[in-house]
C-alpha cells in the first residue's frame, strides 16, 4: 500500500498516512493539529534503483540520479495532464 503525504494548511504540518490504492482521501486530519484543512502534496516514491555497484553493492550515483530525475519527470507530467484536464484541454 502507497504512503500519501498530506500539508495542513493550519500549522503547515505534513502528516504520513498508508491508504489503500485509489482509496487516497483528498485530504485528512492533521496528526499534529487535528485539522481537516489538508491536501495531498506530491513526495518521491521509495524506488529500488539499478544497476548495482559491484565494489560497495549500492546502485551508482548516476543511477540514483537518473531515478529521481524520472520520478520528478513523472510527477510534473502528472501534475500537468491533470491541470489540463480540470481545465478543460
């Protein structure tokens, strides 16, 4: 199950929360404040990165790079499909 990140918009806390797939609540309590007044904010999957490096067995700082860079790419282009969508385009 996906952990999903929720800001309050009250304290500015950010609250963690396990939530089943496309179960997602737009938002939730606030753990640290108790307000409702939450969204759901975009955070980097835990991913298994690739290749390995032989000498240590970490994947390589490029390969790590390269992840993130993905995630970020996937992110935004989400981020703007969605926009576009509730835009009407």
């Amino acid at each position: 199950m996906p952990i999903y990140e929720y800001a309050c918009e009250s304290c500015r806390h950010v609250t963690s929360a396990l939530i089943r797939r496309g179960d997602a609540p737009a938002s939730i309590a606030c753990e640290h404040c108790r307000s409702t007044d939450t969204h759901r904010v975009i955070s980097l999957p835990a991913v298994k990165l690739g290749p390995l490096n032989e000498n240590k067995g970490k994947p390589s700082e490029e390969a790590q790079q390269h992840a993130k860079d993905q995630v970020m790419r996937d992110a935004a282009d989400r981020v703007i499909h969605k926009t576009l969508k509730d835009m009407g385009r």
